[in-house]
C-alpha cells in the first residue's frame, strides 16, 4: 500500500462521522498508531521545516 492511500486511512478515520468507521477506530489505533501520527504531524500541525 502507498503511504498516501495509509494516509487517507488516517484521515478517513480521524474525520469520519459514521458509527461503522468511528467502531475500527480503536483496533485501527493498535495496528496503524504510527501512520496516524503521521498524519497528524503532516497535515494537521504541519509542521514547517
């Protein structure tokens, strides 16, 4: 998988307002911690370098 296709997971769990995906939010978290950080950092805080 692209990293932009793990990072529309993030995203899509992050913002989703749907009971189905707001569900596989906490095994999602176990699995993939790493990639909503990523996120995170990237696109939410967007950090400036």
């Amino acid at each position: 998988m692209s990293l932009l296709a793990e990072l529309l997971e993030a995203y899509v769990l992050i913002t989703a307002d749907n009971e189905g995906v707001a569900s596989d939010h906490a095994k999602y978290l176990r699995e993939h911690r790493d990639k909503l950080q990523e996120y995170v950092v990237k696109y939410v805080i967007r950090e400036n370098k």
